[in-house]
C-alpha cells in the first residue's frame, strides 16, 4: 500500500523509498547527474524535446560526454555514478554490463578487472542491492569481431545475462544466432534490444531466433494481437522505457504508451530506466509519470513493480 499511497499522492520521494527493479539500464548513461557533477565538474542535462534518430542520441552523446570517460577511470566514475543513482532511486535490482569491446578498451582486456570494477562499486555504494551483471553487445559490430572479444568471458560465472543493443536495423538478428546458442549454454539470460524501431513482426523473429528469455524495448509487438499472445502464452518478458520510448520518437505521449496494452494482454512487462542522463528517466519517476498521465493506475503499477523484483 506504500507503494499506491504514494503515486496517488504524486509523492516522488516516496515512491523512491519502495523497492524497485530496474532491468534496462545502460549505465554510461545511467547515472546520478549529481555525482558525476562533484567528481568531474561536468553538468549534464537531459534533453527538453523529443529527438528524431539514433544519429541524434549519438550526437547528444559526443556533445555532452565526448571523450571525458574513455578511459579505466572514467569508466569507473561511471559505474560509481550508476550505482549511486540507483541506491537513490530505491532500486532493490539493478542490471547493468559494459559492452564487450570495452574490455580491451577500458580493463586491459582483463575480465577480471572488470569484473571488479562492478563489484567494488557495488560493495562500496549499495551492498544490499541485488547486482545482475550483464554482457554487451553492438549490433552494429562484425559478428566476427564480436565472437573473438566475447571469448574472454566465456566461463566466467560472475555474469547473469547477454544483450543486444544498438541499431535494430544494422544486421539481421540471424547473425547473431552462434554467439546465443553459446551463451544459452554458459547459462546466461538472453536478452537483446528489439521492436523499438522495428515491427512486431522484428519482435517474433528474434524471440525465436535466439531463443530469448526477455526484450528491451518490444513494444512494437502491441501493433499485432499474434505477436502478443505469442510474448504471452511463451512468458517473454518485455523491459519497457516509456520515457525514452517518447523522446526517441517511438510512442506519442506517455498517456497512450502501449505498455498498458501490453501488460493488460497478459505480456510479462516491467518499467525501467534505459538512459536517466538523457532522459531524465529514473525508475520512480517513469512510474509516477505512468500513473499521473492515466496510462495505468497506481495498482497496476505496483503489480508490475513486484513483478519486476521476482525471480524469473
């Protein structure tokens, strides 16, 4: 009743207080603006008005972050930021991972290192949170190339799930079909970033393809009753932004987002965070601007929000 008590009394530092999940968080932009404001001096806001392209965040990420964090230790500012974020946010469960090209670039191609980067910060920041430990990948990058860095973490138990993020457009999802057949079998959680630029037919295929136990994103599947009985009746999980999804374009408003669609249809979803500096998007306040704009109502919400903290 915490939880509903403080959505209808649009009381955000409330809602913070009640434990949440957050399963869709890229931690390099996932952090506390305060934090990296005291540690690096730079002051970073989110964006005022919706953009139109991937080629648009790219560029709101060179302006804003540009080189600062290319490096160990600007890494780690980052994943400290992450964290402190989220202990903030009342996040009980926090899924983040760097990409595999960043072991090389950033940990000295080390896994153990990086490994420990996550660790210390999480031991150091929010001990009590729940850490997933996640493996990145670029879908724009060489399947080749990606094999060979993905290598060096195969065996290593320390990681709960693999993810495909980037341009949904890039390659087919089939290239792709190896490295998750090897994951499955190093027990990962398979997850990939799909149907927020792409059709709900975008959404079948890949589920199928790889074999996925969640999708980021996925809401293009409320276009097609098939597609969503499918996510249903095969108890897909769908990690949905609505924040992002409306300022990227995808989703006119929060009011008519499809998650109410979705969640309404059966389909296992959960509400999270994706980008916080870019979107200003931290997981209390997507629930509250959920409930404020009629989308759902403060039940439903707090059904989603148990459901996220569940084990799957």
């Amino acid at each position: 009743m915490e939880f509903i008590k403080a959505l209808t009394e649009g009381d955000l530092a409330a809602v913070r207080k009640v434990p949440k999940a957050d399963l869709h968080n890229h931690f390099v932009l996932g952090g506390s603006r305060k934090y990296l404001l005291e540690h690096t001096g730079k002051d970073i806001q989110p964006i005022q008005k919706p953009l139109h392209s991937m080629d648009e965040m790219h560029a709101w990420n060179a302006e804003n972050l540009g080189n600062a964090f290319e490096s160990t230790e600007g890494r780690k500012i980052l994943i400290r930021a992450a964290f402190t974020q989220a202990k903030e946010d009342g996040v009980a469960i926090l899924e983040i991972g760097e990409d595999v090209w960043g072991l090389e670039a950033f940990f000295h191609g080390n896994v153990g290192e990086f490994v420990d980067a996550f660790e210390a910060a999480h031991q150091e920041i929010a001990p009590e949170m729940e850490l997933r430990l996640q493996i990145g990948l670029s879908r724009h990058c060489d399947t080749a190339y990606l094999e060979d860095c993905i290598a060096r973490f195969w065996g290593c138990k320390a990681f709960y799930s693999i993810d495909l993020y980037g341009d949904e457009l890039a390659q087919p999802i089939e290239n792709f079909k190896s490295i998750y057949r090897r994951a499955k079998a190093e027990g990962l959680r398979l997850k990939a970033h799909v149907g927020e630029w792409g059709t709900a037919d975008d959404v079948r295929r890949a589920v199928e393809c790889l074999e996925l136990d969640e999708v980021q994103h996925g809401i293009a599947a409320a276009e097609d009753f098939s597609v969503v009985r499918f996510l249903r009746d095969n108890r897909i999980r769908l990690n949905i932004t609505p924040s992002s999804n409306v300022l990227l374009g995808r989703v006119k408003d929060i009011k008519t987002h499809p998650v109410a669609k979705l969640y309404r249809s059966g389909v296992d979803v959960t509400v999270n965070s994706d980008d916080v500096l870019i979107f200003d998007s931290d997981v209390s306040k997507e629930y509250l601007r959920l409930y404020q704009s009629g989308c759902l109502s403060a039940d439903e919400l707090d059904d989603i929000r148990k459901n996220g903290l569940r084990t799957v």
